[in-house]
C-alpha cells in the first residue's frame, strides 16, 4: 500500500513510499483510508518514534484522523462490520493515517453516517474531541458563563467556539486581527486580540490552544472559581482561587457521534482550508492552515 513515512527523528525525512498492508490484531479493524488529517505537531510527539515500551518503530505513518471504510475485522472485534462508514482518532503510538489502510482499535472509531463525506469527517476527531472534552468533561462550562478560547481561528478553536455558544455560554474569541470576519462568523459574541485582551474583563473559562505569553495573560483574567484548560503543555502560572488542567485528548466513540450529529444538524462545521491528495501530504506539513489528506477519490 501507499503510506507516507518519516523516519529519522533528528531532521524528519518525509516520503511516500510502499508498505505492507497493516495486520488487524485482536478487537482491531483495517481501515481503507478515504480522508485523513494530521497535526504538523506531531513529528516531535515521542509516539511518532517509539512504542510504548520505548523501542524505536521507524519508518512509521504520521496522521491519527481517520474516515473510510471497514475493510477486514480483527479476531474478537463486535459493534462494527466490513463495508460500513466509520470515522475516528487513532493510537498515537502505531501506524497512522496517512496510508491506503490503516489498523485502529474499534473503539475509537464511529459509525459515519452517509449525509457527511469523508473529508469533513477525517477533520473532526482531534479538533472536535479536543473542544468537547476541553469545555465539557474538563471545564463543566455552564450556560450563562463566559468562555475565553484562544486561537479562535484555528481548528480547535473554531469548533470549541460553536461548541460553546451552543451550550449558552457568551463566548470571547481571541485571534489575530486577520481572524475576526472568520470569528463573526462562528458566532462569537466577542472578538480580540492580544494587544487588547485586558479589556475584556474576568471570565469563568479560559479553553487555550496556544500556550506561552498568550496562555500566561489569559490565565489572569480567570475569575475565582474560574477554570483553565489547557492543551499545548501545562501551565507555568494558575489561576489565583480557580482551577488549570492540562490534558492530552482521548479517543471517545460516545462524543464522535455527538458531534456527527452536530454537522448533520449545520450547527457544527470543522475547519478545512485546503484538501490534497496523498501524494501531496509531505508539503502540507509546511503549508498554512487546515489541511486535508483525500487518500481515495471521492
């Protein structure tokens, strides 16, 4: 099968070369890859190098969203069946998506339903289950409170910014300058930018994706009983009589549907800029925006 490898973790060599198809082990199934994304990040997450007893696995397949459809069952696998729509986040610690097929765990995947295509799906596990995760299991944001996301333009930030505007929360985008249009149209109540971030006033929550300065400043507008959620590191700085949590997004079937039924309903709509196919995947590590990866034509 096609598959995009890297394997040297001192100055990462990207190619589209050949592999063997994945082996589907006990509860796992084979994915026939439709659409994939991937997180430019993760060239320098551990799992992309090393299993999780610490042994190197180079070359290994970056891109850990997935949608497509099941190919072949492992031994023991239920809930899912051969030729059925499925979407999800794979192992950060095996193979990933950017490749013909793939070997995920059937429990991190979901049914797809036919009313969405593949490349919005393959756009929504790590973005959607990041804001869900961050602003409900994490934060417990409430209607009538007022969330901070930072880097409201980006893909976690556009979908936790509708997220929380749906569960009734006023919501504060803060972003670039070049953000605000895009920001207005998620519906954010409203918008700023760093350089005015003080103005805003104390909010309950605080849902970060940046990390840094940003981070740092944000964190002081926390009012006491107030929550940070963070994603890029943990913090430095806590805010003063509230609450920080740093967490690594986990893979939940029970939410990926929630949120299907979210783009089924229009009121949820992942960030996609550009959308390439497989043989174009190495140079969207260095592209702006949210890419793509379409694996099998439409």
């Amino acid at each position: 099968m096609r598959a995009i490898t890297v394997s040297d973790r001192e100055a990462p060599n990207l190619a589209l070369t050949d592999l063997p198809r994945p082996h589907a082990a006990e509860n796992d199934v084979i994915v026939e890859v439709h659409a994939a994304g991937f997180t430019r990040g993760e060239l320098e997450w551990p799992g992309t190098w090393t299993d999780r007893a610490g042994r190197d696995r180079t070359p290994s397949v970056p891109g850990h969203e997935v949608s497509g459809v099941v190919a072949e069952l492992g031994y023991g696998t239920t809930g899912l069946t051969i030729g059925q729509r499925v979407f999800g986040l794979t192992d950060w610690a095996r193979n990933g998506t950017l490749a013909d097929y793939v070997a995920v765990e059937a429990r991190n995947l979901a049914p797809l339903p036919a009313d969405i295509d593949h490349v919005t799906a393959a756009a929504l596990p790590i973005s959607g289950l990041t804001a869900w995760q961050g602003l409900v299991d994490h934060a417990h944001l409430q209607a009538g409170q007022t969330v901070l996301i930072d880097g409201v333009g980006g893909a976690v930030g556009s979908v936790a910014a509708q997220l929380a505007r749906e569960l009734g929360a006023h919501v504060i985008g803060l972003g670039r300058e070049t953000d605000r249009a895009f920001a207005t149209e998620l519906g954010v109540h409203e918008f700023t930018t760093l350089e005015d971030l003080e103005n805003i006033g104390q909010v309950d929550v605080v849902l970060d994706v940046i990390g840094g300065e940003v981070r740092d400043r944000s964190t002081a507008l926390v009012r006491a009983g107030g929550t940070l959620v963070t994603i890029p590191d943990p913090p430095t700085t806590h805010p003063k009589d509230g609450h920080s949590v740093f967490f690594v997004v986990e893979p939940d079937r029970g939410q990926l549907v929630e949120l299907a039924d979210r783009v089924r309903r229009g009121t949820l709509k992942p960030l996609v800029t550009t959308v390439r196919p497989l043989a174009e995947a190495i140079d969207a590590f260095t592209a702006r925006g949210r890419t793509i990866i379409q694996v099998l034509d439409a």
